[in-house]
C-alpha cells in the first residue's frame, strides 16, 4: 500500500513525528540517569556488644551488624557477591572477599556507610581466594590465601591512600602444592608461632593426598620444620582428609582440625571416604593424635563437617549425612563431644538434627550460634550447659556464613 | 520511580497526542493509490491473518546493520530485552516478557533450534546475512511454530532467491580491530531458486574499560585497561536451494554452517588467562510443501541440527578447576504441517517428531562424562475460526507433548529412563473494530522439560539435578492495534504470566551453580510500540516495556523481588530520514531498574546508549557508517563483563 498526503498533512506529520521522536529520544536519555543516592553515614550506635555477620544469598553478601543487647539487626554494610567470610581485630571489621572477589575491606564498626580501606589480595596473581586473616598485632596481619601458594604479610593499620604499604610480605607454601595451590584454608597463632592449615586437594579439587598444617615463626616469618612431615616436607602431615577447620584452646594448650574425609563423593578419590576426624597437635612438640575418628564406611557417625571446642569438656561438632537431592542442602547433626576424652555424646542436640547447619560460633555471653541457611536463615542459640535452643531464633537477612563478635565503646566518630 | 512515572506518562502523553493530532489531520486528506508487495507465502510459514498473538518483524533496513549483533536488533522491540557477555561475537541471549534464554524458542524457518542439549541459542553465532526476516512472537507462538515456549518464540527465515538476480559483496570494519567480509548470491534458474552466502567476522574486542581491580570501594586502584582474551573469530555459510514443481509444490533444501573461537575473559581480566570456546553448528534442512491435495495443504520437513562445543581451560584461567570439556548435541527429525482451509477457519495441525542427543565429556574429570538421548513428540491442533463477517477470530489450540529419555553414564531418580507427557491449551481471540482499530486477547500453558545440562551438569560450572520438574507457565494478554494506514501503527499490549517449578542457577560459596526448581514468579507488564514512516523520507520507531517481574519464593530474601537481569523499563526510540542518496538515523535505548541478583542487593547501572549512523547510496554501492554508543557508557549486562564502549564501524555493499 502506498499513501499520498496532501503538503499540509505531510508536513503537520513531519513535525509531529520529529517531535515525538526527538522528545522522546531526550526524555529516555534524561529518564535513565540515576540518582544514585549514597546510603547514610551511620555513625551513631550504642556501645556494647555487637554481632557482625558475614552473609549471602539470591546471588549477593553482605555483612549484617546485630546488637547483643536484643538480638536485632541495626546496620548492613555494602552488598558484594556472595563468598564472604568475615575477620576481626578487635575494633574492625574485615569482610573478606572470597572467589571472584579477592578483596580485604575494612570497616568501622559503627559506620556501616563507607569502608576504612578495600584492597584486592591479588597482587600479580589472579583467583587469591582469601579465605581468613590472623593478626598478629595493630601492623601484623596474615591473609591465608586458599588459591594461591603464598600467604600475604600486611600492616592492616594503613589507610586508604597508603595501598603501597599494605603488604609487607609474603610466606612461601609452595612446596606443599598439589594442584595450582595448597588450598590454605585457616591458620591460628599460638606462641610466636602461625599454624596454616592445608587441604592439599588436587586440580580438580578431590582429596587425594592428606592434609597439612605448616609452622611459620611470626618473628622472623621462616618456616619450622617440625619433622613431622613425610617426603621431606617440613610441616606436620594429618592422618586426614580435606581438613575444613583449625582451631587453638589455650586451657588445654592443644590445636584441633577436624578433616571431612571425601565429604562430596569426589569420585577421583577411591576407597573408604570417611577419612576424616578430629586431630590434636601439640603446638610446642607438634605431636599428632586422633581424638574422634570419624570411622569407616560400615560404621561410621557421618562425614565431621566441622567442630567448634568450647572448653576442655565441651565441643561441637556438625555432621553430615549427604545433600537433600532436590535442593542440594546439606542434610547436618550437631552432636556434641569431650575434646578431653574424645567422647561423642550419645545423643544429638535436640532440634538440630538432620538439618541444615553453617557454622558455629560462641558469643561473648556463652551461647552457643548456630547458623542455618535456607530459606529463613539466621541463628539457632544454645545454652551450652544444657545443650537446649533457648531464646528466640535471630534472623538474617541473608544466609549466615560467618560471625564476629565486636565489643564497641563509646562512640566518638565523626559524622 | 519517579523516572519511571515521568518517562511513562510523558511517553503516553506523545504517543496520545500525536495519534489525536494524526487523525485531525489526516482524516480528510490522505488517500491509498497503490498496493503493498506481498511477500511469497508457502504453506508451513506463518500465516500471520491467522495469529491473534503479538508479533513483530524486524524492519528489513535494521537487518542490514553490521554494526550490531542480532540480539541489540531483536532488543529494540518492545517486551525484549538482551543480554551479552562482551563485544561483537560474544555470547548473546535475549529475554521476552521476563522470561529468561532458556524459555525462548528460536525456529530457523519454523524449525525449533533449542534442544535438551542447548536450551539457550547464542543469538551471536547465527549470521545476520543468512537471514532474510525475524519475526518475534511474545507470550503466544503460531501454530506453524508448534508449541513455542514460556517467554514466546523468534522466527528466522533464510535468505529467499528472488526474480531478479543478485549478488551482494560486503566488506567492513570498525573499532577493536573488527574485520568482517560477506558474500551472497541469490538467483532463479527456471525452476530452481539458489541462494549462497558466505561470512567471516574477527575482532579482538580489545575494547578499553575502567577496571575496579576487584574493589569497587576503591576508586585509587582503578586503572583503564583494555580488556584481555576476548577475541572472536566466526565463519558462517548458507546454502539454500528450492525447486519450484509447480503451482502448488515445492521442495526447499537448507545447509547452514556456523563456527566461531571465542576467548573467554576473565571476570578480573587477568591478562595470562586463555581460556576458549569453540562451537561448531550446522543445520540441514529439507522441506516439501504441497497446496490442493483435496482440501489440504501440508508442508513436510527433515531438519538435523549439531551443535559441538569445546571448551579449554586447562590452565584454569577462568575455572575453579581444569577444564577440558566437549559437548556434541544432535537433533533430527521431522516437522509436518496440514491444513484444511474451509469457509468458516482454517484447522490446522503442526505434529513434530525429534530425537535430540547429547554427548558431554571432560578430558580432565573423566568421570563426569554421560550421554544422554531424548526422543520427543509435539502435536498441536487449532482451528482459526473466523465469524461470518471475517471481523472476528477465535483460535483456540491444544498441544500435547511427550519425551522419552535414555541415560547412559547416569541416573534421573535411580532410572535409565524418563518419560513425561503434558497436555497444554491455548485459545486467542482477534476483533477488527473497524478498518483501523483492533483488539486482541491470548491465553495459554506452556512448559519446557528441563535441558541436559540442567540435569547433569556442565563443565564443572554448573551441578545438575537429576530431580528437576518441568517448568510450567500460563502467559495471557490483551491489547490493542491502531492502523490508520499502512505506515502508520500503534500498539499497546498488557500482559501476565504466571510461571511455576522455574529452573533456576543457585551459587554456592565457591561460586560453584546448582539448578533447582527454585519457585514461583509473576510478570505483569505493558508494551507500547509506535511506528511511523512518511513518504518523504522520514521513519520513527518508539517502542516501551514496563514490565514488573516478581520472584515470589519461600526464601525471605528473594520473595518478592524483582527477577535478576530483567529492566523493569526498557525503551528504544529511532528516527530516521532517507533523502536522495543518503540516510541518516538516531536512536537511543534505555534500560532502567534491574538488579544482578536475586537478592536485589546488586543494582546494575542504567543503560543509556545513543547510537547514529549515515548511510550513503552510490550507484550499486551502499556504503554505512554506525557510531555506536556514542556516550561511551560501559554497560555490563552480566555482572563484571563489561560491553564495549563507543565504537566506530564502516561497512561497504556492492549490490550486482
């Protein structure tokens, strides 16, 4: 069909159509600038005792910041990506930003608005992957780098201007590498000394070979050989598999990590899978002994997804019997045992079990956090004497994955 | 939302007023001398008179842009949004009414190219020179098209032969180091019809872009880099010969081959990271329609399609793990269409048979290799009921699906096998008011069994789920066409769906993806569309998506949030002017309010890019200048794979 209009009519259409189009093409390109409003400085919280939570989920994170005094949510920090863990000094918080993110932010504690400093832990290298961060004092700190085979040596008291002096150095793990990087998982610092946790898993992150703890002097930052290495490695060699947690308990004087054996069926991995258990070392002889092995593939108490020791008579440990096949959630058990016997409980804490658990932590009050993903994620709380859920559930925002407690005094920030 | 408030109703505001000021004005003056050229219909394609959904073609002038990939051209419309990883080449995927690749058919010539193997079609890897139209179907699909999917349907159609012979030779380049070269001839020879076009496109989309380092609280370490392994080098060939038996009979065959080697970047741009991936497609097609067989007219096709990919990141330049993975997938079978056309409708029945098949290997983790068959049957009956004025259509459907799957390697719930059968109905309805004004309404149900990948995995990125249900949906709209003459057309559409058991991707802590039938979502939403074209050389194009697309989950995080990637408003405007020899256009799309997560905690930047081109006609030469993205503004459709910035390209046509 072809259209003939009178001038009049064309040229009324052509105005109106240039109009259209020209009102239009500015009106979206006008419409589309955003106001980007920047979130409030939040600079006034009161002191006392404050959770600060590292959290994900519907594919972002963030840190969540809760006040002990009634359990409640008062401030989130800038949303990242999802793999979170979360550090602290004592007066910051540091979210440490996992795969894909390679990065160390801190924060105030009581300004949620802007961070102290963010830097990437990449340096030269690509997929760091930190995965914690031990202070040694206010200008000494490790990041444990799980993707890569060195440990950085940083000053966290830089400011955001001084990135230039924010790493000092660097702890070589090279020697412990099976595949790209000896998967550095965590570290504690006991007497001058830093233990480093290995998994040691292959490139294609089975757990084929047994895991490590290296021993650094923090002093002079070289390596220990501690002759309990095996093919003249200098660290000392678990009994087991993909070790998932490292924790030191100054009443007993004793380092625990806890190995998860093949937890996820790498089937890479022949043989029995339940290698895993929970393992002391002496930090001073750096003796190994098997406390809670987590048996066979004909008797066994679950895979041990990880521990937390309380006290020399009391310590938790999740374990877990597979995956739900539908919505890939782990299927947990808190039990708890005797870190001085190595005795399981008989019974499973009530109302814990086969259930999704994250991770375990004690607040400064005593209680026992246990946090649960899923789709209303937040804290079970426990009595630790009576191994009973008390109070009410704190809810998260997002899925917890890891927690700080942060004592904060009067604040005198300035807006 | 005061933006959005502000851009709807002014837009409203435009398009009332200038359909109020067109018809005062036009109504006394304008007069209809002359007739459109209707293109050649065969039984088998579309019959559009019969469609009572909502579709639009791609203009022919926008498909001879080279600057851009099919996708940004499919984008323009209304409901469609795109969404690509990088520069030219790179992977691109679009979206209709919220839904998301994967729930979006594309049919080369009626032909379904998803399958259980590749659920999601890279629109960059099929050539623009090979196509001769697109039509975008939203919410309803034709039947010709035979089931479609939850978001709608995207229709290829091959370049055709015409009368006159024609050879076309087009050579160009731009910015990023950008080369391509393309050549197409097209003839009859008596009864035969012949059509080849051959193409090739590199570029090393080196295109420059301000790197966080990772920290976007730390604007010291930002430096502006180019950005690293992101090269692509694509081939593409298309053969097509038909043969004309006589009147009421032809037979069409189709050879398409396209392959491409694309670098994969690094989400921190790591500059030592090569890794790459490599698909090989080809689609062969035969076809015979026959009219007057009695009352019935039928079209019968044979199609395989084999889509092989590889991908290689043994150095872990990308991947948490080595990789080393091949996946070769096959579809064959055979698509028939029958009609009977009688005095009162059409009925009409679109029956597919097809086995798809997929091989997926990994040389470094051998143990997660399988392979996997599917053998499916899809049937849809419809009568087009017109009443007896021919004012009124009714078109109400029935499809029936079944699939059949064997595993070998691996188990769904225990099984070797799987078989699934869903019945889903459709009914739409068309009323011509008068000459100009219509209105339209659809219903219907839809649901798309879950792909081999989503299953059982892929490339050690993504955890399969061999518990996956089918994604189900019910999409409804209704709206209204003006056309108060052939170049003028106004359209204004709204739309629901309701959409159940969606498979989606959920990440782990170390970024490893599980799919899972994560919930629920409802899409509302309202399409405007606007065109214009005089006589003297002027053509407009507005088009405006409003769209609200809700995730409602059990998961308080994510319940009642919007559905990542998806702009709740997302717009296009061009005007164009065509006067002797040359043409100028301007066009502007504007995407706002989306998010990159679930959460909704990760806003992404509003898109605001402006585009300007010139065109110049010399003898048999047309000769195109495209700047694109003039405001330079890096927009990153995925989160941390940022597109290209301005970008300047020159292309040349020789026309014989």
């Amino acid at each position: 069909m072809t259209l003939k209009f009178s001038p009049a009519t064309r040229n009324g259409l052509n105005r109106i159509s240039c109009l259209l189009v020209v009102g239009t093409l500015s009106l979206l390109s006008a419409c589309s600038s955003s106001d980007d409003s920047a979130t409030p400085a939040d600079t006034n919280i009161a002191a006392g005792h404050y959770a600060f939570v590292a959290t994900a989920g519907g594919g972002a994170g963030q840190i969540e910041r809760y006040s002990l005094a009634d359990n409640t949510q008062n401030g989130t920090y800038p949303a990242t990506m999802t793999d979170l863990s979360i550090a602290t000094d004592g007066t910051h918080v540091y979210e440490i930003g996992r795969f894909n993110l390679d990065t160390l932010t801190k924060y105030d504690v009581s300004d949620t608005s802007a961070p102290v400093y963010q830097f990437s832990v990449n340096g030269d290298e690509t997929q760091a992957n930190p995965y914690d961060v031990i202070f040694v004092n206010d200008t000494k700190a490790y990041v444990i780098r799980y993707g890569s085979t060195q440990v950085w040596i940083i000053d966290p008291s830089v400011d955001a201007l001084d990135e230039a002096n924010f790493r000092t150095g660097e702890l070589d793990l090279s020697v412990y590498d099976t595949g790209g990087a000896p998967k550095a998982s965590g570290a504690v610092l006991v007497g001058g000394k830093l233990f480093i946790l290995m998994q040691r898993l292959d490139a294609g992150f089975a757990p084929s070979s047994v895991g490590y703890v290296a021993v650094f002097d923090t002093t002079t930052d070289e390596q220990i050989n501690t002759g309990k290495g095996t093919d003249g490695l200098p660290g000392i060699a678990l009994s087991t598999l993909n070790p998932s947690n490292i924790q030191y308990l100054e009443a007993r004087d004793e380092i625990y990590v806890t190995g998860r054996g093949n937890i996820f069926g790498n089937p890479a991995v022949t043989g029995d899978p339940y290698q895993g258990g929970i393992e002391t070392i002496d930090p001073t002889s750096y003796d190994i002994a098997m406390l809670l092995d987590d048996g066979t593939e004909a008797e066994n108490n679950d895979f041990f997804s990880s521990a937390l020791i309380v006290s020399p008579s009391l310590g938790y440990l999740i374990t877990n019997s597979g995956f739900d096949a539908t919505t890939f959630a782990s299927i947990d058990t808190l039990r708890s045992f005797n870190p001085t016997t190595g005795i399981l409980a008989a019974e499973p804490v009530a109302g814990l079990v086969d259930t999704s658990i994250a991770n375990l932590h004690v607040a400064p009050d005593g209680l026992l956090w246990v946090g649960v993903p899923g789709d209303a994620p937040g804290f079970n709380l426990i009595d630790t004497s009576t191994n009973m859920i008390v109070g009410e559930f704190l809810a998260t925002t997002l899925a917890p994955l890891d927690v700080v407690f942060v004592d904060v005094p009067e604040i005198t920030a300035e807006q | 939302m005061v933006n959005l408030v502000a851009t709807t109703s002014l837009l409203t505001i435009l398009l009332t007023a200038s359909t109020l000021l067109w018809a005062d004005e036009t109504l006394e003056t304008i007069t209809i001398t002359g007739s459109a050229e209707e293109a050649e219909v065969t039984t088998g394609n579309v019959e559009h008179s019969e469609f009572t959904g909502v579709f639009e073609s791609i203009d022919s002038e926008l498909l001879k842009r080279r600057d851009v990939a099919l996708g940004d051209l499919l984008a323009f419309e209304a409901g469609v949004q795109s969404r690509q990883t990088g520069g030219l080449g790179s992977f691109a995927s679009i979206s209709i009414r919220a839904s998301n690749s994967n729930q979006t058919a594309v049919y080369l010539d009626g032909v379904k190219l998803n399958n259980g193997g590749r659920a999601s079609i890279d629109l960059s890897a099929l050539e623009l020179l090979n196509v001769e139209s697109v039509d975008i179907y939203r919410g309803s699909s034709p039947l010709q098209l035979g089931h479609g999917s939850i978001g709608g349907a995207v229709n290829l159609k091959s370049l055709t032969a015409k009368d006159k012979a024609s050879t076309r030779v087009l050579i160009g380049g731009g910015s990023f180091s950008t080369q391509r070269l393309q050549a197409s001839h097209q003839s009859r020879i008596g009864r035969w019809d012949i059509v080849a076009a051959i193409g090739k496109l590199k570029s090393e989309n080196d295109f420059r872009f301000v790197d966080s380092n990772g920290t976007p609280l730390n604007l010291l370490d930002d430096t502006r880099q180019a950005r690293h392994n992101a090269a692509v080098a694509q081939n593409s060939t298309l053969l097509r010969t038909s043969y004309r038996w006589n009147t009421d009979s032809n037979t069409n065959l189709l050879f398409q081959l396209n392959n491409k080697d694309l670098g994969v970047p690094e989400w921190r741009n790591a500059d030592d990271n090569n890794a790459s991936f490599a698909t090989d497609d080809q689609q062969v097609q035969l076809t015979h329609s026959i009219n007057g067989i009695g009352d019935w007219n039928s079209s019968l096709t044979f199609f395989q399609h084999d889509g092989d990919s590889h991908f290689d990141d043994r150095e872990k330049g990308v991947s948490l793990a080595e990789r080393d993975s091949y996946s070769d997938s096959v579809s064959r079978g055979g698509k028939l269409y029958t009609e009977r056309v009688g005095k009162q409708g059409t009925l009409g029945l679109t029956t597919e048979l097809r086995r798809e098949e997929l091989a997926s290997r990994d040389e470094v983790l051998n143990f997660e290799n399988y392979a996997v068959e599917r053998d499916a049957l899809s049937a849809t009956v419809q009568y087009a009921w017109f009443n007896s004025s021919g004012k009124l259509l009714v078109t109400p459907a029935l499809n029936y699906q079944s699939v059949n799957d064997q595993y070998n390697g691996i188990t769904r719930r225990n099984e070797t096998t799987h078989t699934n059968r869903k019945i889903s109905p459709q009914i739409g309805a068309l009323l011509e008011l008068n000459s100009t004004l219509s209105l339209r309404a659809n219903i219907g149900q839809y649901y798309r069994e879950p792909a081999f990948y989503e299953l059982f995995g892929s490339r050690g990125l993504i955890r399969g789920n061999e518990n996956l249900n089918p994604e189900s949906g019910t999409n409804a709209d209704i709206g209204i066409s003006y056309k108060p003459q052939a170049n003028w057309k106004f359209d204004a559409t709204m739309f629901a769906s309701d959409r159940t058991d969606l498979i989606t991707t959920v990440y782990d802590t170390i970024g490893l993806g599980y799919t899972v039938n994560a919930g629920h979502a409802r899409v509302y939403g309202l399409e405007l569309a606007h065109q214009w074209q005089s006589t003297n050389g002027f053509s407009t194009e507005v088009n405006l998506s409003l769209q609200d697309a809700k995730n409602l989950s059990n998961n308080q995080a994510i319940n009642n949030n919007a559905l990542p990637g998806e702009a709740a408003v997302s717009s296009f405007a061009r005007i164009a002017y065509k006067r002797s020899r040359y043409r100028v256009w301007a066009e502007v799309e504007v995407k706002t309010d989306r998010f990159y997560d679930e959460a909704n905690l990760l806003p992404a930047k509003d898109t605001n890019l402006q585009n300007i081109g010139l065109d110049w006609y010399w003898r048999n030469a047309q000769t195109s200048l495209a700047i694109n993205n003039i405001g330079n503004d890096i927009v990153e459709d995925f989160n941390g794979f940022p597109r290209p910035g301005r970008a300047f390209f020159l292309t040349t046509t020789l026309n014989f």
